[in-house]
C-alpha cells in the first residue's frame, strides 16, 4: 500500500517510468530482430495506446506493490498472467482493426517476442526494487511516545501490516499493569515519557503521537523543537490514515467527527448528484456487458439448486432505511431454516456454483437492479442485515456512522480486508468505511473498481 512515510511509491514510479522504457525497447529489440530495421515514428504512436492498456492491466493484476511481504514467485506467476492476458488482447485487437503496418506483425511474431522481452526486463527490475524498497524499510526508525491501551492497539495493527519498519515506543509509564495481555508489548517499548530528551538525541524518520488526552507542556516544548529542528510529528490518526487508508475507530472521540477535515461529500450536492449519474451509467454498461453472462447464471443455479434463481434481503441502507438487496442464489435452499446467521470462510451452506460466483463476484450482478433504484451506489459501504446491525451498533464505536453514504456494490473495506464474519472483523472494516466516507473522491471510486477488478481476477472473493 502506497503512503508518504514509506520510500515504495517514489519506486513505484520509478518501476512505471522503467516498465514505458521497456516496453518500448523490447518491441524495437523484438522488430529489428525479427525484420532488419527500426521503426518508424507512425508505429511508434501506435504503441502507446498498448503500453497503456498494458500497463493498466499490470496494475489490476496487483504487480506494482513493492513492499509487501509475498511470494515474489507469485508476483511473477501474476506479472506473466497480466502480460500473456495483454499480449493476446494486443495481437486480436491488431487483427480486428486492421492497422497498416501493425497487424501484419502479429503473423511475424514481433508482438509476442516483445511482450517475452518485456516480462523479462519488468521481471528484473521488480526483483531489484523489491530488495532495494525492503532494505529501505527496514532501516527506517519511528518513535511512537503513548498510552499503554493506545500503544496496544496500534501495536497489534502494526504487526498484522506489511510494513517493516523499526518501532520504539515510550509509554507513559513503563511499568503500569498490562491490563490487555498482549504477549508483543514489552519488545517495543524501550522507556517511558521521562526518557524522551535521549530518544529525540537519535535520528527518526518521524515521531507518532498516540495518547488521546492532553499531554504534558514540557513534552509539547520538545517535540515543537523536533519538529522545527526537520523531524514530522504525527498525530495517531493522522499515521492511520496516511499509512493504512483507514481511521482508528478505538482512538477516535465525537469531536474528531465535528472538528476533523474531510466529508466533503456529506454537504457536496453536486458532487451527489455526479456520483449518482455515475452510477446508473456504469449500471447501464455493466448491465449490457454482463447480461449474457447474468443468463448462464441463473440457468446453472436452476440446474444444481433449483428454484428460487434470485434471492432477496433485507438490507440496512442509506441514513438506516431498509431495502431488498437481490441477488443470484449461492446457497442451499434451507440455509437459514434456523435463522438469521453470519456467513462464514467456507460456509457449507453454499453450493459447489455458489462458491463459484462468490468468488468471481457473479452472484452481485442482480444488484445492479438495486443500483438503478437508488438503494445502493457502486462503491460504498456493503449493506449488513438489520438483524446484525444493531448488535454491531451496540459494540462497536461510531458503527452507524456507516449509513451515511448509500451502500455499495463494492467498497474501500471490501478491496482492503479479507472476508470476515465476526464482530473484530465488522470493526476492522468499519474503519476503512470511515477512512472511505471521510477521504471520498472520484479518484477514491476509481481506484476502488480497478482494486475490485483485481480481487475477482485474482480469485480473492468470498
């Protein structure tokens, strides 16, 4: 995940720019090869809508995450699905559109040597940045000065991320009762708040502030002076948002909600108005792409599970208004004969089709009808079910704060967290659809359906 503090994204642009060059000199390397010659300028023009596309491609294929700790012989398994997937669209469009002097080269093998040149150069320098991004990481040293409760909070959050930074933290009182047994604790905390004057002698790439009451005059003096002398100062939620794309709902207070910038998209009409007309046009095309592929759905749930095909429920929507999501039927017909109940990783109740179009995102494509009527927008919040809501509502902070915004097809949690089903995983994800709701945008939207694309090419559905 991109973010200010970490050295990935000026390597993520470096790649992009590395990834242009390539692909330019592995098709001018594949041609000369191939035919004896340079290419001409009016070839060259013609390329670029492929590098764009293939480019896009790379990117909803999830291969420009640079600090993460994957497989990297993943990433080049997905590197070559991305370019195999490009180069073959490439070679049809090129005989499709017939365009002089570009797709006689398809006969003559020059697209597809340059994509082999290319995934071999991009290969490379992935593996080169990815060490260089590692080892950046991991020599960059914050201090995080806090309360006991706070530290553990964030703390477990920092080990459940892919960041590999070094933490020290001093809390208010090293020594106070560890009243969450959290067995990591004691290896980060180094001192208390009265050692800072020897920890702020030490060079860091920045100080977060995670305490949430008001700390003491001398300890706001020194860290003025860090702050003056080059070294940022960071409030907790700040380090949350910035770093990972969400708000923290266990250090938040109302105030936060009255005072804090952003929502603009609470008391922005137009931009209502334009995120609605954006809807119901992505509807109308989805519809019109999907419909054949909406057909064979519901002749296959009527096949393996008979009827009903589409399966209607009542949803929590728009400011707590209720309204019957719909959708193809991925379950037995007696799933809930005993109630209402979480869906769970594997849940048995769901046919062997079902667990298909769960994990394809199939089974969603009813509620473009939903889209249509105003119940849902294309990226929001997913609706939950009236009768979880108010038991969620009751243990986790700020919860309703949700049906703000009109639900959605997709959303920020849904493309930033795995499935889960419990009450942890509702407050986990409630802090992406704080980070959504507080940080909207169009790019925001965009960005949401390029990561959805990747979750369902991916296979990282439910």
């Amino acid at each position: 995940m991109s973010n200010r503090f970490s050295p990935a994204p000026f390597y993520k642009i470096i790649l992009v720019l590395l990834d242009g060059v390539g692909f330019f000199a592995a098709f001018q390397a594949a041609y000369y090869v191939r035919l004896g010659h340079w290419v001409g300028m009016d070839l060259w023009l013609k390329l670029v809508p492929c590098l764009a596309f293939t480019l896009l491609l790379m990117y909803v294929f999830d291969v420009y995450k640079l600090q993460d700790r994957l497989h990297f012989l993943r990433d080049l398994a997905r590197l070559a699905a991305a370019l195999v997937i490009a180069a073959a669209t490439v070679v049809v469009g090129a005989y499709l559109v017939g365009l002089k002097g570009f797709g006689g080269l398809t006969g003559r093998g020059v697209l597809m040597g340059s994509y082999a040149l290319f995934f071999v150069w991009s290969a490379f320098w992935r593996i080169v940045l990815h060490a260089r991004v590692k080892r950046l990481e991991q020599q960059s040293r914050w201090l995080i000065i806090g309360t006991r409760d706070y530290l553990q909070h964030f703390l477990r959050d920092y080990e459940k991320s892919p960041h590999d930074v070094q933490l020290t933290c001093l809390t208010q009182n090293r020594f106070e009762p560890d009243a969450e047994n959290f067995s990591g604790f004691e290896k980060y905390v180094k001192g208390s708040w009265q050692d800072v004057d020897e920890f702020l002698k030490q060079p860091w790439r920045g100080i977060v502030i995670a305490t949430g009451q008001k700390i003491p005059e001398n300890l706001v003096e020194k860290l003025m002076d860090a702050r003056f002398h080059g070294t940022r100062v960071y409030d907790l939620s700040d380090f949350y948002e910035a770093v990972w794309r969400k708000v923290p709902v266990f250090y938040l207070e109302n105030s936060w909600f009255a005072l804090s910038q952003g929502f603009s998209l609470l008391h922005n009409p137009i931009g209502l108005r334009l995120k609605r007309v954006g809807d119901i046009f992505c509807a109308g095309i989805i519809l019109i792409l999907a419909l054949p592929l909406m057909l064979i759905a519901s002749l296959m749930v009527l096949i393996t599970s008979g009827w009903p095909i589409i399966y209607s429920q009542r949803r929590c929507g728009l400011n707590g208004h209720d309204f019957i999501i719909y959708k193809f039927r991925s379950m037995r017909q007696d799933a809930e004969k005993n109630g209402a109940q979480w869906a769970q990783q594997g849940d048995a109740r769901v046919t062997a089709w079902g667990r298909f179009m769960r994990v394809s995102r199939i089974d969603e494509l009813p509620q473009i009808w939903n889209i249509f009527r105003g119940d849902m927008s294309f990226i929001g919040p997913r609706p939950e079910r009236p009768e979880f809501t108010g038991e969620l509502a009751t243990q986790i902070p700020f919860y309703n704060y949700r049906h703000l915004v009109r639900p959605g097809l997709s959303g920020w949690a849904q493309v930033m967290y795995p499935y889960g089903a419990t009450v942890d995983d509702a407050k986990e994800k409630l802090q992406y659809e704080l980070y959504y709701i507080k940080n909207y945008s169009l790019l925001l939207d965009w960005l949401v359906l390029l990561k959805t694309a990747t979750v369902v090419l991916l296979g990282r559905g439910r």
